[in-house]
C-alpha cells in the first residue's frame, strides 16, 4: 500500500509540472462590448515591418516580433490595456504572457503593438492560445479583468511568411522514382504548386511522384509565388 501511494503522489507531481504556467484567466467576463477590436497578429522586425515571403531559410533563427493592430469602433477613451495568452510553436507550450501596456493611460487608436519577442526557428507555426485582452473605460482603474469591456479568443494563428519547402524519399515504383511531399508553412492557405522537375516536365500536384530519367537532376517547387529549388542525386 505505501508503494501504490507514493507512486500516486510522483505521478501527481508529474502531471502538474507539465501543465504548470498554462492559465487561462478572467473566466465568466461577458466581453459585451464591441468598442476595440483587434485586426491582425502578424511576425515582424523589431520596427513593426513584417516579415515577407522567403524572408528566411527553413529551420534558421531569427529575431522576430509578433505584432498586433488594435482598433477603436468608437470616440470614447478607453485606458490602461490588458493581455493574456499561452503561447505555442509547433503545437508546444512555450510560456503564458500577461502584459498591462498604457496602465493609467489613454490607449492610442489604430495603434500597432509589440506584444512578445523570442528567437524564432522560420517555418515554425505560431498559435496564442486562450487569448483575453481588456481595457478599463476611466484612468483609475486598475489593470486586469473586466466583466464587459474585453475581448477573448480560444486560438490565434499569427501570421508568418511564406515559407516554400520540400522533402523527398524514393518511391517503390521505380529506381529513379521519387515521393515529394510541401512542407510548406505561413503565408495564407490554401497554397497553389508548380512543380519544376528540371527536365520541362511540372506537376501542380501538393505531393507529386516523380520517374527521373538521368541520375543528377534539379527540382523546384513555386508555392504561391515563392520558390525554393535542391540539387538531387538519385
């Protein structure tokens, strides 16, 4: 029995170390009010200039942003701003954010807002997860939840750039038969493709097979207007 209970309590230890920091916040606020709403999440530079297709090479790192645009739909002030969310790159939990930006302030209309900067790996997908933001309607209110001024998200994708990439493993059809298939990411989906198999041969397929005749060819993939091309061996 003294086994069994110390098993239970390592396993209890366990399963809250993982979801240690995942919060989700300000549970039950109405966000009735529709006088701030929000545009866009968007990666860019440290100037607010974002990142354009083929900005940088799969799997490199880059200093990067992620960038907001907040809108006003009315003329009244609203003050002292509030964000919280969880942030995931690839499907994995990387850090819980709560920011308080203008506190006591007047928030600026139309303004875009650095939100978070981290070393991010290109190509990789960006989500905020149980996204809340709030916004208090006189100075003297403190930073934090609000039952009607708010606004809430369960998942946000942020933009990236268009990102064109391929991978290939050889096909049992033939010995210079070769599966490609896009890894493609950012960019705004559904993508178009243009296979060019270096021969004149193409193919508008996402994952096409290809039979090469010579043994050292070229492939290129267009992906909505991005290219990236290898040199194969086969």
């Amino acid at each position: 029995m003294k086994t069994k209970s110390t098993l239970f309590f390592l396993l209890v230890l366990v399963f809250v170390k993982i979801n240690y920091g995942q919060e989700v916040v300000c549970e039950g606020s109405s966000c009735s009010a529709n006088d701030y709403t929000l545009d866009n999440f968007f990666l860019g530079d440290e100037n607010g200039v974002e990142f354009g297709p083929g900005y940088c090479e799969p799997g490199t790192t880059v200093n990067a942003h992620i960038w907001t645009i907040f809108t006003a739909n009315s003329a009244a002030n609203r003050y002292t701003l509030y964000l919280h969310y969880n942030l995931y790159v690839d499907g994995v939990y990387i850090a819980t954010v709560d920011e308080c930006y203008f506190e006591g302030q007047a928030i600026p209309t139309n303004v875009t807002l650095d939100i978070y900067s981290f070393q991010w790996d290109c190509g990789s997908q960006i989500v905020l997860q149980d996204f809340y933001m709030s916004w208090q309607p006189n100075a003297n209110k403190a930073c934090g939840c609000s039952n009607a001024k708010c606004y809430s998200e369960a998942s946000i994708l942020v933009r990236a750039p268009l990102i064109a990439n391929f991978e290939f493993n050889p096909s049992c059809e033939s010995e210079y038969a070769l599966n490609f298939y896009s890894t493609t990411s950012g960019g705004a989906p559904p993508y178009t493709f243009l296979w060019d198999f270096g021969d004149g041969t193409t193919s508008t397929l996402e994952n096409p097979t290809y039979l090469y005749i010579k043994r050292t060819l070229y492939c290129n993939i267009n992906c909505s207007g991005y290219r990236k091309h290898r040199f194969l061996r086969i």
